[in-house]
C-alpha cells in the first residue's frame, strides 16, 4: 500500500531587502525600486505551472508563508493579488494560517492593515534588538525607535498571532542586558518569539570580519550563558520553547514552521525558494529554483511542458533524493522539536528500514547520559540535551 502523503504547504519567497545585513546568508537583492508588479506575476504564473502539474493532487495547503528577503517591501495590493491567485488554484485547509515576514523600516499600521484584509493571519517582525548599540552593531536598516513603532503597529492591527524575530550573542553581549531585553520585549504580549543564535556563515562579512581578526562572538561560555538565559527567561514567564530557537504563548505556534519540522510537503516559489514532495512510491523529490529574481523570471516565462521529475525547467534542480539523505532531513528536522522525531516517520523517510538501527550504539550511550529519551514512538532531545542539538544529530545520522 502507498505510504499516506503528509500535508501540504506553500512557501512563496520575496527576495528583496533595502540593505544587505552583513551576517546574512539568505537569498535575498537590495534592488530599488522592488519589481513588485513583475515579479508577483511570475509568482502567479509559476503557481499555475505547478497546479498544472500536481492536477492530481487534491491536498488542501496547511499554511501559507511569505518569507524573504523583506517580504513587507510589498504592497497589500500585491500581497492580496497573490492570496487571490492562490486561493483561486489551491483550496485552503480549514484554519489555514498565512505568515507574513516584515521588517520595521517598511512597516506602518495602514500596511498592516491591508496585510490583514488580504488574508495574512499571522505576523512575523524581525524587530532582533531593541538595544540601540546590538542593532548599530547588525548594521540592521532600523533603529530602537522604528522597532517599536513597528511593534506598537503590530500589535493594533488585529493579527491572530504577531512573533517577534531576535538575535543573540552578538559581540560582547551579557546575560544581564540579554534578560532585560527579553523581559521588554515579552512586556509587549506577543504571541510568538524566535530567538536565534547570531552565526558566522561561510561568505559573510560577519564571517569575514571574524577570521581576520577584527571582531569576536562572546566564547562558547558566554554562549552558553544567553542560551540558558532565553530558556530559563521565556519558561518561567510561561512561554512554551517547542524548539530549539522558538517560543509561544500555549496554542500559539507557528502552523507553518511545525509543519516544515515534522517532514510535511510545501511548495517553494520564488527564486531560489525551495520546496519537497513525497511521491506515491514513497520516494521525496526537493526542488531549488534559480536565485537570481531575473533568471527566475525567464525560467517561468519561458517554460516547457513538465516533465515526471518537475513541474517545468523553472527549478535550477529538482531531486530524487536517497533514503540516507531523506532520513537524515527527517531526524535533523525533528530533533529540533520539543516533541522530537516521529520515529514512524523517519522509518518512512528511510524508506521503510529501522535508520536508528546502524546507530545502536550511540543511541543507547545518549539514552544512558539522559541526552535523548524515547516515549510515544518519538525520540526527543532532554531539556539538557537540546544545546547538543547538532552533535546528537552527527552521531543518529543514518547511515544505511
Ligand atoms: S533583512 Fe533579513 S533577509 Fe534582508 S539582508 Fe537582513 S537578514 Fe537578510
């Protein structure tokens, strides 16, 4: 019998931004002014080529995510144009949540406002400090007063759930200052936090920066500190951390980001926007579009009929990927949750073999040093194995 599909989701990237931070490593431009107009046209235009080839599929969408780049340099105008052409191809599932990204330079109550009557559910503001200096130091596009203007914006519009993003372990931060940042920013009564841990990545000038010596990141530590400090910050306030860099008010979590965790499908559209499908046979296909928003456009503008593996020539690749590496997707995923891996899951992913079983050994080693525990068929981590997210995860990969 054919493995049950999980559900279905779309992602729609809008790459653009006003300036590039220099610890980024997304795809996003600094164009202006944003081809707003063309591009969310060729957003369409690829959503069609997609129903066009999923006729089959009758899976309703979950959810509904624009991410970015700043997705708020659109206009509600766009922003409903789209919701328009995807309610029209794809039926949405009851409770369907739809996120929007926006950054506080383009964010204003009347935008907001026409966010909302477009059908955005769901806010998600990269406001990452409200320390003057921390933000300075990010090179972000707003300062102290733009986030909390834009948070005030937030918060009046009506949303169902308004999140705030946040960075830290920025250069020379403390606990202190860290809790007391938390505690203004929880004082707001959002319904969501995503905290992240300001990284290094490869090619940029953050990364840069660091490997020639002219700044440092607080020390492992130190690190370990502002971690503890978030955890133990955000649950005695009756926060909920259902991942390792995420946080909400009970009921309130973010639809979309649960369902990417716990290995369900979506769609990507959008240059460089990625998407994963499983197929009948139980095989998953991941598709990556072409990054460049102009590459992107001729791709859909001058697309062939699909072919079995994808929709069109739109995704610069599109894979059938093997069981080692789908499993290891599904573990690296599910770990991350509070909830952990669904182990019914990841045999599934594996293609129907035990992937913890080459792992034996370490597998009861981490269950001995309370690292992971298993109950109700899923493997989590321990609220003290979560720092060591990313080792457990090197050690359970599958190697089949
Ligand atoms: S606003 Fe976000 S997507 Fe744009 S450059 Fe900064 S971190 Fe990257």
């Amino acid at each position: 019998m054919p493995p049950q599909l999980p559900g279905l989701a779309l992602y729609v990237h809008l790459p653009f931004c006003v300036s590039k931070c220099p610890y980024c490593d997304f795809s996003s431009r600094v164009v202006s002014p944003v081809p707003e107009k063309a591009y969310t046209d060729t957003l369409v235009e690829e959503l069609r080529l997609w129903r066009n080839y999923l006729q089959e599929d009758r899976r309703p969408l979950d959810s509904v995510f624009f991410g970015g780049g700043t997705p708020s340099l659109f206009s509600p105008d766009s922003i409903g144009r789209l919701m328009q052409g995807i309610t029209r191809l794809w039926p949405l599932a009851p409770g369907c949540e739809v996120t929007l990204e926006a950054n506080p330079e383009s964010s204003t109550l009347p935008r907001f406002q026409g966010y909302r009557a477009a059908g955005v559910t769901r806010l998600s503001l990269g406001i990452q400090s409200l320390d003057p200096q921390r933000l300075h130091g990010l090179q972000r596009a707003h300062d102290r007063n733009m986030a909390l203007a834009a948070m005030e914006a937030a918060s009046k519009t009506g949303f169902a759930a308004v999140n705030f993003d946040l960075i830290y372990g920025t250069p020379g931060q403390g606990p202190d200052s860290w809790k007391h940042e938390l505690e203004e920013v929880t004082a707001w009564n959002p319904a969501h936090l995503s905290c992240y841990q300001l990284t290094p990545e490869t090619g940029t000038p953050l990364a840069a920066r660091i490997d020639r010596g002219d700044l440092s990141l607080p020390a492992e530590e130190e690190q370990r500190k502002l971690w503890d400090t978030t955890w133990q910050t955000l649950e005695s306030k009756g926060w909920e951390g259902y991942e390792i860099s995420n946080f909400a008010r009970p009921g309130q979590r973010c639809r979309h980001n649960d369902h990417v965790w716990d290995f369900g499908d979506y769609l990507g559209i959008g240059a460089a926007a990625h998407g994963k499908l499983t197929r009948e046979d139980g095989t998953t296909t991941r598709f990556v579009n072409k990054a460049d928003p102009e590459t992107y456009k001729q791709s859909v503008a001058t697309t062939r009929p699909s072919t079995p593996q994808a929709p069109t020539q739109v995704p610069a690749q599109a894979e059938t990927i093997d069981r080692n590496t789908n499993a290891g997707d599904c573990l690296m995923l599910g770990l991350r949750r509070r909830e952990g891996v669904n182990l019914e899951t990841f045999r599934q992913a594996a293609g129907g073999a035990d992937p913890l079983l080459p792992r034996q050994q370490w597998l009861e080693e981490l269950l001995e040093n309370g690292i992971v525990e298993i109950s109700a068929e899923r493997l989590r981590l321990t609220p003290r194995g979560r720092p060591l997210l990313d080792e457990v995860t090197r050690l359970l990969l599958p190697g089949l």
